[in-house]
C-alpha cells in the first residue's frame, strides 16, 4: 500500500468570483501495480481491499494553508481512511482576506446559533466527494454515510459545531485540536459564556498546556483564562452533557497551538502569540496521530479492540497526557 492524493477545484454556490473557489486534496490508500499503464501518468489506483472507506474532512485553522496537516492526512489514510484537506482563499470577515476553513458569522449570532449549520465549505466538499464517487479512481470506493469532522483551531470549532445529524445525516463523529466553543462578546454574548454543542455524534476534544494562541486572545470573550488549555477544558465539560461513554478529553503537557501543524508559516496568522513546546514536537504529533486514529477506528468504523486501546492511552502516555476524560 501507497498513500496517494487526488486535486480537486469545487465553486461554492452563492459566493462571489473570485473568492468562490475551494483547492481538496484528497488522499487515499493506493496500490501501485508495475503492469497498471496509468502509473506513468501519475494516477494510482485506490487499495479496494480497504473499501468502503469512511472519510475524514479536515478544517485547517485561519491562515494555515492544508499542507500543514498532510501529515496527519496521510497517517489517516494509512488506517484506511479517505481524507480531504483543502484551501479556501477569502473574505474570512469584511475586508480580511485570509485563508479560511469556512464560518457563516450570521449563524454564529446569539439569535441563530445551533439552529442551522455555519460551515460554508462543507456543502461543496460532500458534492464534490459525491461526484468523486461516480468517477476516477476512487469510484464506488467511498463511504458516504461515514463522515468524520476535524479541524485545527478555528477550523476545530468549525468540526464540532457542525457535527450536527439534522444538519448533516452522514456525519457520525467529530475531533478537534486547539478548538472550543466560547462565545465572544463582540457577537453580542456575555463575557465567559461557552456555547451549547451539538452533542449528537462521538467527541474528541485535545488541546496543549502551552497554548499561547488561546490563552493570549482571551480579551475576545471578555475573560482571561485561568490556563491555556481553560476553554477547552470548558467545552467539554459544559457544552455537551455526554452520558454515552463517546466523548473523550485530552489535554497534552508541553503542546502548544501548533503543534497539530507540521511547521508554521510566520508571515502570516498569529503564531507570534504561541508558546514554546516543552515536548518533543515529533512525539506530540505522535500522540495526537495515534489518539485521533484510535478515536475514529473506535467510533467512526467500530474496529474492534479499538475502544480498549483508546482508553489505555493516558497509561501508556503518562508524560505526555496530564489530563483524560470521558463521558
């Protein structure tokens, strides 16, 4: 098995030229065969041995372009995944051209939060996954009634916010890293306040003690957080109500905001706020890789054995994890 990817361009409907555009990349496990004649055009078939494979849609954080998470997309696609990345330049809020992972701010209003979906992406993602399964290489490979949502940062908020059945049938778990749901006041809400989740589907809430990021744009929800990884912990502990055993908290000692992200474009974005990493950057990846993985095996696909080794994580990463749980 080869890990290979897919380029596709898809227009959002009712977005403006030229900010109506989004790039995916879509990765996939292939299998080279040296008697296939399309290897030299560059175009692998997927490994059919893995299908049906569920899909993971992953948000990148504001001005992150995707290339910063290929190596969780590719880690993914190992396990058997489908997984799309994708870059979306444009106005992320009046005037500021950014890259974006998608947020309709109307829906974000007090008057209408939670009572229609805010990725603005995702619509034109599924379609063009639906059409991806009519043609090309991974044609009749996909499983489109298994959709996973992550995302980083902005993005992770994105994930969990939208992870919503009635929104979106296909939906069936959703992870974030450096994602929370407080509610900023410049929207109209009340200082501190963390808004309700959709709580429908399986969570995966991860966040890093040396979040820099979060902690130093407290001022945009009218409080200062306790600790960096504050409104994470928040989040889950008061926008969902759990009870099934499906989400989960993990709080990594000596990760910061960026470290989901293989690298950081300086020049641009706000990671001048973020703390040092006290930790290796590669074991933290690692960690990260191998909970998400555990968590979408466990509760996207149902692997067996998969439940069990999940939840022994916090044993076997005790230097790691300095704060696990479940609900």
């Amino acid at each position: 098995m080869t890990i290979r990817a897919l380029f596709r361009a898809a227009a959002v409907q009712g977005v403006a030229a030229p900010y109506n555009t989004l790039h995916l990349k879509v990765f996939y496990p292939g299998q080279i065969s040296k008697n296939d004649p399309t290897q030299n055009l560059g175009v692998v078939p997927a490994d059919v041995s893995q299908a049906p494979f569920p899909i993971v849609i992953f948000f990148n954080g504001i001005n992150c372009g995707a290339e910063l998470y290929q190596w969780l997309a590719v880690t993914l696609a190992e396990r058997g995944f489908v997984v799309v990345t994708f870059n979306w330049v444009a106005e992320n809020s009046p005037g500021m051209v950014a890259i974006t992972p998608g947020v309709d701010l109307a829906m974000m209003a007090p008057a209408r939060y939670g009572t229609g979906p805010s990725a603005t992406a995702l619509p034109t993602i599924i379609r063009e996954l639906e059409h991806l399964q009519t043609e090309g290489v991974l044609a009749g490979l996909l499983d489109l009634e298994r959709m996973i949502l992550g995302g980083h940062s902005a993005g992770g908020r994105v994930a969990i916010e939208n992870a919503n059945p009635t929104f979106f049938s296909n939906v069936v778990a959703t992870f974030a890293y450096g994602g929370h749901a407080a509610a900023a006041v410049q929207l109209g809400y009340e200082a501190g306040q963390i808004l309700p989740l959709p709580d429908q589907v399986p969570m995966l809430l991860m966040g890093g003690t040396r979040d820099g990021v979060i902690f130093n744009s407290s001022y945009r929800y009218g409080i200062t957080w306790d600790q960096a990884q504050t409104p994470v912990v928040r989040t889950f502990q008061e926008a969902i109500a759990g009870g099934r055993n499906d989400s989960y908290l993990c709080i990594v000692e000596g990760a910061n905001h960026f470290s989901i992200a293989d690298g950081v474009d300086g020049t641009t974005g706000c990671p001048f706020l973020d703390y040092p990493e006290t930790q290796p950057a590669a074991a933290v990846r690692s960690l990260l890789a191998d909970t998400i993985g555990l968590f979408i095996d466990a509760h996207g696909r149902g692997k067996e054995g998969a439940i069990a080794t999940l939840n022994q994580l916090p044993v076997t990463h005790q230097s790691l994890i300095v704060q696990w749980d479940r609900k």
